[in-house]
C-alpha cells in the first residue's frame, strides 16, 4: 500500500472514530459534518472527498462492523465439514464479537439510526449460509425459507439481548440460540469452498 494508501485510510479511520465517539453523546441528525471533521482534526473538504455526508459515514462503518462479523461466522465452522445444530460453540464467535462491540451492534441491530442496518445484518449472515452451509436433512419448508426464517428470527432474539443490556453472558446467549435452532434442523453440512 503506497503513502497516499494509507493517508487515505487514516483519514477514513479518523472520521469513522470521530462519528462513532461523537454518537455516544448526540443523535445522528443532531450532528454536523464540522463536528465530526472537528474530532477528527480533518476539514470538511477532506470529509467530502471521502463520504456525501453523515449517513454514508456511518453506512461505511457498519459495513466494516458487518464484514468482521462475517468473519467471524466463518469461523464458527472453519474446517468443519458439518456441525449439529445444538452445537453452541458454532454460535458463540458472533456473540462475543457482538458484545466486544455492543454500541455499534446497538446501532445496527435496533435500525433507528440508520434505516435498513438490520436488514443489512440480516442479509450479511443470509448470503454466507445460502452459499457456504446446507441442511443435512429433508425438510418441508425450502432450505432458503428456513434460512431466512433463523436469521430473521436470530434478529429479535439479539434485539433481545440489547434490551436486557447484554445481561446474559455470549456463552448463555449461544447455548439459547443453539437450544432454538435445535427444534428447527439437526445438522448442516458445510459446502467446499
């Protein structure tokens, strides 16, 4: 990555910070774009050459948020080549990367920040389980229904989660969701990559 690379990155970094720290205090449509260049010790000429405002800031940084988590889904069932459904440690990667980061998966998951970060989350974990996971069994419901039926379904049960303030330990929460998904499949098979 040459100078400017990684000039631009920082930049990136520091306006993503800056937003972020300043959400802890206001709402988004009580900030400007000064404030957040202010933070961030940038101007507002260089926030322009690198967002159209406020909203696609954010935007960018849930995508970050979202591609981690991605990872870390992966990583649930790295080289496995099929895992039981009431397998908890399959789950629990995604909710201690959701509790490392509580604010910002706040933000996505209660979508009241910005409209559409929950089907966002949604869609991310939809896409890695149609084309990386399938059932192991027959079932009466299409394997895409049942897809999107646990993952809009897990939606609510992390906006649960949020509302009760993260008082259940990711250790608790993975072994509920993986007792949940257990009355809905018995086994996945992880497809080559």
């Amino acid at each position: 990555m040459g100078n400017n690379d990684r000039r631009y990155a920082r930049t990136q970094n520091k306006l993503k910070k800056a937003l972020l720290e300043l959400l802890k205090e206001k709402e988004l449509n009580s900030l400007s774009i000064t404030e957040v260049t202010q933070y961030a010790q940038c101007n507002r000429v260089t926030f322009y050459s690198h967002y159209k405002d406020l909203q696609s800031l954010l935007a960018a940084i849930f995508d970050d948020y979202l591609k981690e988590l991605i990872a870390h889904f992966r990583e649930s069932y790295r080289n496995l080549e099929r895992f039981s459904s009431d397998d908890d440690t399959r789950h629990l990667p995604i909710f201690e990367f959701i509790y490392q980061n509580q604010f910002v998966f706040s933000l996505i998951l209660k979508g009241e920040v910005l409209p559409g970060s929950q089907n966002q989350f949604c869609e991310s974990l939809v896409q890695v389980s149609k084309t990386e996971l399938t059932l192991d069994e027959k079932t009466e419901v299409e394997i895409p229904a049942l897809n999107y039926f646990l993952t809009y379904g897990s939606l609510g049960f992390f906006i649960y989660w949020i509302q009760q303030d993260f008082k259940d330990s990711p250790q608790v929460m993975a072994k509920k969701l993986a007792y949940l998904q257990s009355k809905m499949y018995k086994e996945a098979i992880v497809l080559d990559e």
